[in-house]
C-alpha cells in the first residue's frame, strides 16, 4: 500500500469518526439504562447475575463486594431497560440503585437516600444527608469491567496502557472454536510464526515448532516477546527452546475474558513482556451446568471439525466450585485439496516450478568438475519397470517431481481439556483458593516422502550406467512408493496452583500463591530412510546376518523404476528409520504480593503495589534417531535449569478526578513501576515504566507510557547442544566447503527493548454507547538473539555485514587450521565427520546463538463501538485497526536497516476487523470484515489487499423453563464467499503467504449452548 494511500485511509478514518460523533449524540439522546434490550438471566447467586446484566444492558454497575455476597437473584428474562431488571433483581433485597452517571449504576444499602444525578463536586461538602460521592475509592467496590492485565493494583479501571478485552460474547459472537483463534484474529497478532499452518508450509523461521503449537506473536516482535498469563500467572514454556506459550493447550469453555496489552510490560510482568502481555481470565464462579457442541467443516468437504464441552459450577455465600471439560478435533486437511498448495510446480498460477530432481523416475547425478556440486545429467526414464534398461535409454537433463505429493497442509488435532477451580472463605479476612488445568493435544500428520542421493553401482543388479561409469549418483523420491513421512504426537499440559487472599487493615490484600506447571512433548516421526539399510539393499554392503532382511531372498532396491513399485518387503526394510524427541518445559513458582491505600488526596486514595516472586525454570530435550546403522542414536540429552528472583512496586497518583476537578483537569493520574530480576548465574535487569492518564476536558482522555522491557535469553538458547556440519557455499562463482557451526551460547544476554505509546479516547459520559481510541505505538529492541548465518547462509561468506561470522581457513597448508577443524568435527555426526577429508575445508561459518541486530516496531492503532437503535433493535458497531507504519530489521549492528512492513512473510502494514451486530428479539445477525492490505515481495511484485466477511445468526430462546430454557444456537460462517488468498509464489513452493492469510477457505460451524 503506497504511503499517501496509508495516510488518506487513516486520516479519512479518523476523521469520520471525529465527526459523526457528534450526529450519533444527537441521533441516541436516551440514557443506555433507560434504553430497551434482550435480558435473560437464569436464577443463581446475586453477583454473578449482575455481571450477566451488565453485558447484556451494556451498562456499568458497582457495588460493594459484601453488600451482595450470599443472595440469591431470580430469573429474569424479557425485552426490558437494564434499570427495570436491575429492579427486578433487587426486588425486597434491601438494596437500591443510584445513577452516578448515564451508563453507570451504583448498588447501595436502601437506607441510604438515592441521588438520581451526580452532584458538583467541591474540596468540602456541605452537611447533607444524601451522599454525594457516585463511588469512592475507599468503597471498596466491584466494576463489572474490570481489566486485570497492565496493574498490580485492585480496581484500576482505566490505565495509561492499551489494553483490548475479548469478552465472553465476543468470543461467542466470533464464532472461534479455539482460543488460538481467537487470538489469531486480532490485527495486532501476526501469525507468521509457531503455529500449525506456517510449520506444514515450512516458513516458520523459528523451526522450534515440532508439535504444531500456536503462540501469540503481537506486533511480530516474536512469540518469545508475548508474555502469556492464565489468570496472570505464567505458563512453563513449550517448544523445543521453551520459549513461548502454548495457547492451544486452553480449553475455549473455560474462558470467561481475553485481555491483551499491546504495550512493553517487563516492569510490571518481568522477562518476555516486549511485544506484549495476553492475560486469559479463566472462569471461576458459575451457578448451574452448561452444554457446549460445535460441529462444523470446510464447504470444500475437509476440515471436519467438533467440539463438546460441559462445565459444572456451584456458589455459596463463602465459596464456590467450577469444573469444566472439553473435547475438540480437527481434521487435518492435505495439500491437494486446494489449487495453491496441490503442487509445487505453480506456472499455471503465474508462479515459477519449484519441483525437484528428487523423483521417481530417478535423475542420475554427476560431479561438475570445477565446483564439485552434484548436478542433475541424466533422466531416467518413465513407462517401465527398471530391469530391461540400456545406456541409449537414458536422456540427458533431468526428471522433476512434485515434493508435496501427499503430504498435508493442516495436521489433524485432537485435544482433551479439564479445568477445576474452587475458592473458600475462612473467616472474614481470608479466601483460599485452587485451580488445576490439564490438556493432552495429539497430532498426526503426513509429511514430505523419504528423499535421498544413494550411490548405486555394479553390486546392483538393475545397474546401467548412462556414461559408463562402474557407479553413479541418483537423486530419488519414495513418494509414490512409500508415500509420505508420517508424524505424530502428543503434546501434555499440566498446572496446579494453590492461593489465599488475605484482608489486611486499611483496605489492604496480601495475595500469595505457588505454582507448579509442566508442558511435556513428544514427537515421532516414522517412515524415514535408514541409509544403513539402504545401501544393503543396494547391494552396496554385504548382506548383513544381524538383520532380518536378505537381498538375495527378499530382493534388491531397484532404484531404476520407471512405473511401478519396489516389492513391500524391501520398502519395509530401508524405511524403518524413525526420529523420536521428547521434551519436558517445567515452571515452579512462589509469590507474594501486597497492594493497598498510602493517603488519600482530594481527588483519590494513592495505591502502591508491591511483591517479590521467586521461580525456577526447567527445559530437558532428549531423544533418538535411526537413520543410519543398526541401532538407534541417541540425540544429545539437553538439560537446563535456572532460579529466578524478583522484586517489584507500582504506584499510582491521582492528581485530579471524579472528586477534585479544576479547569483543564477533569482528570490527572499518574503512574510508575519498576521490577528488577535477578537469574541465576549472575544476568539481573531492571527497568522502569511510567504513565500518565489526563482528561483536559470531559469526554477526552490523553494516554501515555514510556518503559524499559527485556527478554532473558531461553533455556534453549543457552543450552542447545554444540554442533557442526558441513556445507557447500559460493564465492565468486568458486565452491567453498564450508564447515558450518550451531548451538547454544552460554554467555548470551537479554535482549532490551524502549517502548513508548501516547493514545487519544473519546468516550462521552452522556452517551456511553460511544468508545473511540488512537493510539500511536513505538519499540526498538536491542541486541536480540538470533542465529544470523543460518538466517543469511547464501551470503555468509561474502556480505560484509557477515563478517563477524565467517573465518576462512587453509588446513592443507596451515596446522593451526587444520587442528581447528579436526576439533570442530567432533561435533558433527559419524556421518557428517566423513564426508569430506579435514584438509577439505575451505571457511568455517558460526552460527550459534548470538546477541546481535535491532527490531523497531512503529504503528497505530484506531479501535471504536457504537450502539445505536435502528427500527426499535438494538445494533452495535465495532472495530479494530493496526497500522504498521514502520517494522524494520538490522541483521547485525553494522547492517542496513531493512524495511519489511508490508513485505511478504512479514507482517501486513495494514489489517482490520470491523463487525455489526444487529439484535433482533432472540435473534443476534453478526457481520465481521476482515482486511489485509496489499504486500510486496522482495522483487517488488505487489499482492492484492484481501477481504474476507464472516456472518454469524444466533438464536437466544426466551422461554422461561423447559428444554429451550437457557437455550442459544449459533451458526457461523467464516469466510463467507470462499475468498482464495492472493497468489504468492512462495520459495516452499506452495502459492500463498501463510504468515498473513489462511487457507482454510470457507468453514461453517453450529454451535449449541445449554444452561441447565
């Protein structure tokens, strides 16, 4: 998208928002409590009841936490204004309802005389015998839209940093069948790496993703800089590094609210808060049984999907018990059931032939005599079965073959959930509380077929050579004969934390808990070549007696097929190899934490927070690998752990506010936070951040933060086993040997991140159906950890950039070379040792582990809603918009800076959902557009923008008892006119960029929920 474009679409969008805001005011006058709407609220506990209506009245309510605690509400169901169900909840409770503000009710005890209209606010109040306060600090109560995420402190509303909230019915309305899903859709996520779609295609540039997990990467800053929290507690990191969170391990059920900073948080949250923090608040009290079914699928025929839920819950005046279960599997889907991804040769879509001379028929390979590559000579040829073949059969170039033939683009996943949460009063000042989560996800898959080079000479005795040599080299694909590698694992989550909620005098809580989690991977892979076996079946090697198989019995590999197969038993013989890993992520967590009142200004109480964590980290890799010998190879046991203590304090000042206004201050809080963490071994960092809230005038609201944010180098990055390998790379036209090293680096540090954002709200008292927000957004990161020649492998030795990074050597000549290369060998495989004489090597390349480049990220936001009343229904507007006006990248210190917003692979520089819900009696109609602008490859070739629409219908029955009483089905259809994503030849050879659109094409799910 040119940068006028840009600039006009966000310009003309903030515009029509400035100005239609005034005509929606004059349009919707009435109070939203005075306004009618579809109410249904089973009978159950009093509180619970009132959080039900405040989402449906779309209105605030406060109350203090005792006055509600042990009452019962009846059901109350019908067209009605939040204010007369609210009347009829409280019908003979004793309690009564004062409207602070339009949108806003306070509970409080019936002796008290009710102000319909908020007072002025003055330094000293007149003797009077109503109370003029609509709520006060120190009143210790409840906001029904509470955000946990981004303070420390109870009952901050309304803080300096941007947070978006996905409610219950947003989910709902959504239509997401995963919590992944759900995240995946906001415009600030980007799914180009660790997730399940971009690791089948093969451009997760993390390659750490061998369970098809899902990680939340906010502002493409990296899974390992989004900060993940279940009820604000962190998870034990998944993955081969361990390090990101899982998020497909939790069950959509049990979700009550999705909270997502998208602002640098480290001083608040520790290590990983750099692109962000996503908090997912769980359930905890609920009333009742509740039914969840989902079924649904691609209109392709594929993608069958289901889901079932039941969630148990029981409240009583000092506690209450939850149980929720659920069952979800997804089909996979392969890659030949859409055009883009069926074959990689894409010139009938305008693309190049990404095939491969790994075929069958076989390319027979021959030595370039000045480079020493392998090149493709020779095709064999096709419509025979490889035992009648002469020398004049052969023609010269080369048998191409579509590498993705068979293979899936979507594994199928399969996952089982429970989640258990229970909390008890003891006393009048003490709540324990439990909570324990368990999901086992497996996955299967079909991956690429086996492809080897195998050297098949006159020991053979289908062997005929195309130029006369006694062997030759032949590049050969298993795919018809084997089909693909099949893959499949099992990926367990565990956690149990135990609380207590302690009230100290003077409004004071102390709030400590311990924390054990656990994410435990396995992954095999069967169906893979053992070369051992290969080459006895070859003829190569002599028959071996410690194996079953007898090539002079069972038969040799014939390599020179043309149609047809190679008997099942040889095929069982050579394919036995396997890869199998496992990998133990472990969290153990103790903490402490403190918040309360220090003195009361005119305007409000200052609130410090304060705590100290303690946590230990734990990261094994083990596993084996049968591709070559007898027996299986163990993989190099990796092993980490570490101890991490913190200590943290947050403050905040209101200046000005509801109580102590002046001109040009309606209101003034500021804010300020540290965290210092120390890890074991001697790494600490400590950084700050501060913020400020300001309302010049009513209605507007200037925002601002500016922080400090790091990431700890991972488990992995640390310990990852040393390794070498030999590669061949090119200078100046000239083959260059080149021994390549990678692993973990121990002396890594963190990584540091500056992050400031400044945000404008417009959110009318008088009319609370209107939320309007910009935010402008900006982080550098520092000294990330990357692996920069793997990334640049085609250039390491010649970019001067690179420099750092290479060593060109001479050990035929030079001793100290020489012994510096028979000493980087020893950590390459057998195989790999042998392949080349020591005195071969030309240049050795590091790529292991490295502090090293930049990132900044520079962008805004726009989001907004707005409830109006159009033919006597209620309708609400909603969006969200991220623009990415820079996302750029040093490789090295020394590197250009490279500009990848907007580039392929790379995060769109442009993306949006806006959404419309019209409620119609029982029924809900949901519209949602989903944008992403156009992109450009690194040829300058421009891809189309792209809109998909999804349209839910949802049907809330009315019916006060019987089977449809608590009754809701929903029908969801995502990507409602089957949209194809532009074409992008990418270099995996599949035509779509999986980092920005999906694949799926159209899916329509029904969804049934019961409340017994």
């Amino acid at each position: 998208m040119g940068r006028f474009s840009k600039r006009f679409l966000v310009g003309a969008s903030l515009a029509v928002l400035a100005f239609s805001a005034p005509c929606l005011v004059l349009a919707a006058p009435q109070p939203v409590e005075e306004q009618r709407a579809m109410i249904s609220l089973p009978s159950g506990p009093l509180d619970k009841s009132l959080v039900d209506l405040g989402v449906q009245g779309h209105v605030k309510i406060f109350f203090q936490t005792q006055l509600v605690a042990g009452r019962r509400a009846p059901a109350v169901h019908g067209q009605m204004t939040p204010r007369e169900a609210l009347d009829l909840l409280l019908a003979g409770s004793g309690i009564e309802v004062q409207r602070a503000r339009p949108g806003v009710l306070v509970l409080r005890p019936s002796r008290l005389p009710v102000a319909d209209q908020r007072p002025a606010i003055s330094l000293k109040l007149p003797p009077q015998t109503v109370d003029p306060r609509p709520v006060a600090a120190d009143d210790n109560v409840t906001e029904l839209e509470e955000v946990v995420v981004g303070s420390h402190i109870r009952g901050v509303k309304d803080g300096p940093s941007p947070v978006i909230v996905l409610g219950r019915d947003d989910i709902d309305r959504g239509g997401y069948a995963t919590v992944a899903d759900a995240l995946t859709s906001l415009p600030q996520a980007f799914g180009g790496t660790t997730a399940d779609d971009v690791t089948m295609v093969g451009s997760d540039p993390t390659n750490t993703n061998s369970a098809f997990s899902t990680a939340v990467n906010l502002r493409g800053l990296g899974p390992d800089a989004t900060l993940v929290l279940v009820n604000g507690r962190r998870l034990a990191g998944a993955g081969l590094m361990g390090d990101f969170a899982d998020v497909s391990m939790i069950p959509l059920s049990a979700i009550a609210r999705i909270e997502v900073l998208t602002d640098g948080a480290s001083a608040l949250y520790g290590s990983d808060a750099v692109g962000g923090v996503v908090n997912l608040v769980m359930r905890d009290r609920y009333d009742g049984a509740e039914t969840r079914m989902r079924l649904g699928g691609s209109t392709h025929g594929d993608l069958g999907q289901y889901q079932v839920a039941q969630t148990f819950g029981k409240s009583w005046s000092s506690g209450s018990v939850l149980v929720s279960a659920e069952v979800q599997r997804r089909n996979s889907l392969a890659s030949a059931r859409r055009d883009y991804t069926a074959s990689t040769d894409l010139r009938a879509l305008g693309g190049t032939d990404h095939r491969l001379y790994y075929s069958q028929p076989g390319t027979v390979l021959t030595v370039d005599p000045v480079t020493y590559a392998l090149t493709p000579s020779y095709a064999i040829p096709a419509g025979q079965d490889g035992t009648q073949l002469t020398p004049s059969d052969f023609t010269a170039g080369q048998n191409l073959f579509n590498y993705r033939q068979g293979t899936d683009i979507l594994p199928t996943q399969e996952r089982g959930s429970i989640y258990f949460a229970a909390s008890q009063a003891v006393g009048a000042h003490v709540t324990l509380n439990a909570e324990a989560r368990y999901s086992d996800r497996r996955y299967s898959t079909l991956g690429y077929a086996p492809m080897t080079i195998m050297t098949v000479s006159t020991k053979n005795p289908y062997f005929v050579s195309p130029n006369g040599a006694t062997s030759n080299y032949i590049a050969y694909s298993l795919a018809n004969e084997t089909g693909g590698t099949k893959t499949a694992g099992e990926v367990q989550s565990r956690s149990l934390t135990l609380g207590a909620k302690i009230d100290l005098p003077a409004d004071w809580r102390l709030d400590a808990y311990v924390l054990h989690a656990e994410e435990l991977g396995s992954f095999r892979a069967s169906g893979m070549l053992n070369s051992t076996f290969l080459n006895e079946a070859l003829g190569n090697t002599a028959d071996n007696p410690a194996t079953a198989y007898s090539a002079a019995r069972d038969g040799y590999f014939n390599p020179y097929i043309g149609t047809g197969s190679n008997n099942a038993a040889v095929l069982a013989f050579i394919t036995q190899g396997y890869q199998l890993t496992q990998t133990v992520g472990r969290l153990d967590t103790a903490s402490l934490a403190a918040d309360g009142p220090l003195w009361r200004l005119p305007a409000d109480a200052v609130r410090l927070a304060v705590g100290a964590q303690m946590r230990t980290e734990g990261l094994k890799y083990s596993g084996s690998t049968w591709s070559s010998g007898l027996l299986p190879t163990p993989i190099t046991l990796r092993r980490g752990e570490r101890t991490v203590g913190s200590v943290y304090a947050e403050v905040r000042v209101p200046l000005f506010g509801e109580e102590y206004r002046r001109p040009g201050f309606e209101r003034l809080e500021l804010s300020a936070a540290v965290r210092t963490e120390h890890y074991e071994g001697g790494t600490e960092s400590t950084v700050p951040k501060f913020g400020a809230v300001w309302s010049p005038i009513p209605d507007w609201t200037l925002k601002g933060t500016y922080g400090r944010s790091f990431r700890a180098p991972s488990l992995g990055e640390l310990t990852d086993a040393q390794k070498a390998t030999p590669v061949n790379l090119t200078v100046n036209g000239a083959n260059v040997l080149t021994l390549l090293l990678y692993g973990g680096n121990p002396d890594l540090r963190p990584e540091t991140a500056t992050s400031w954002s400044t945000g404008l709200e417009y959110a009318p008292a008088a009319h609370p159906k209107i939320r309007i927000a910009a935010t402008l957004f900006d982080t550098k990161f520092r000294n990330r950890i990357g692996q920069p020649a793997i990334n640049n492998l085609s250039t390491v030795l010649t970019a001067s950039d690179l420099a750092p990074f290479r060593q060109f050597i001479s050990p035929a000549s030079n001793a100290a070379d020489l012994a510096l290369v028979q000493s980087h060998l020893q950590l390459a495989t057998s195989a790999a040792a042998s392949l080349y004489q020591p005195q071969a090597y030309g240049a050795i390349a590091d790529a292991r582990y490295v502090n090293t480049g930049t990132f900044e990220v520079r962008g805004l936001d726009l989001t907004g809603s707005y409830r109006l009343t159009a033919f006597n229904d209620p309708v609400v507007l909603s969006g969200n918009l991220s623009w990415l006006m820079s996302y750029s990248r040093r490789v090295t210190s020394a590197a250009q800076k490279t500009e990848l917003a907007g580039m392929a692979e790379n995060p769109a520089d442009l993306r949006a959902r806006v959404s419309a819900s019209w409620i119609h009696g029982p029924f809900t109609s949901t519209l949602s557009l989903n944008h992403t602008g156009d992109l450009y490859t690194s040829a300058g070739a421009r891809l189309a923008s792209q809109t998909t629409a999804d349209l839910q219908l949802q049907y809330a029955s009315r019916a006060k008892d019987g089977l449809l009483h608590g009754l809701n089905l929903a029908l969801t259809v995502q990507n409602l006119f089957d949209n194809d994503p532009p074409f992008y030849d990418l270099p995996q050879g599949v035509g779509f960029d999986a980092a920005n659109y999906d694949v799926t094409g159209r899916v329509v799910a029904l969804q049934l929920t019961k409340a017994w």
